[in-house]
C-alpha cells in the first residue's frame, strides 16, 4: 500500500514521467530507486500501536486516537518516499543525506510528536483535573 500511495502522488499531484517495474521507480535520465520492506512505515506503525496499547490513558479517547494515528503514520511514510523521490530528481547529489539524515530522523520525530499529543491533550489533563479535586 506505501508503494501505490507513494508512486501516485509523484504521477498524479507532481506529474512526474517515471516507469514502475515491480518495487522500482525508474526515472529516464536520472535512474531509479528501489522501495523494498524497510522503507515501509510498518515498524513505526507497530511502535505506535504498542505504546498506545500500553500507555495510560481513556480507552473512550483511544479508539479514535489509535487509528487516526495510524493513519497520520502511513501519510508521513508516504511523504518521506515522495520527498525522497523529489530529492532523487532535483538534487541525487544529496540522496544520502535525505535518506539517512534528514528524511528518517523526522519521521521518528513525527513518532514522538503524536505520543506528545496524546500525553500533553489526552493523558495529563485527566491527571491535572483530578488533583484538582482531590486536594
């Protein structure tokens, strides 16, 4: 599912002239890049679901929290193939401080981020309001 997503948006939104061959994206010219398992979101995914499952929290705010963070995992996936395919293009000079410095540190950041939502909106507030109660 990242593959199609992540070849759409550079066909469709960025009209890109490329050729899928199998997990390829091969662009004329400029030569092609391979979008195997370890680009996929699917660790993060895990990471995501299995702390949320674990943390404390309102199962009434996680059952809509869960999957919509799911989902903001797998736009941020699709994202950084895109971003990586547009560096590929434009500067393939500097693919591997995409890939390796820039791209995957922000989507362990994005990661973190959404775990700070849910503490700082969702779990701290509960914990503010009851102290408030109990003096």
């Amino acid at each position: 599912m990242l593959y199609s997503h992540s070849v759409w948006v550079p066909e469709h939104l960025i009209k890109y002239d490329f050729i899928q061959h199998g997990f390829f994206i091969t662009f004329p010219g400029y030569g092609r890049i391979l979008v195997d398992e370890t680009c996929s979101p699917t660790k993060g995914l895990m990471h995501f679901l299995v702390l949320m499952l674990i943390f404390f929290g309102s199962w009434k705010h996680k059952t809509w929290f869960i999957p919509t963070g799911l989902v903001i995992v797998h736009i941020i996936g699709v994202s950084r193939i895109v971003g990586l395919t547009i560096v590929f293009v434009n500067i393939p000079h500097r693919w591997d401080l995409f890939h390796d410095f820039i791209f995957r540190p922000f989507f362990c950041a994005m990661l973190f981020l959404i775990w700070v939502v849910w503490v700082e909106y969702f779990f701290l507030p509960k914990k503010t309001t009851d102290k408030r109660q109990n003096p």
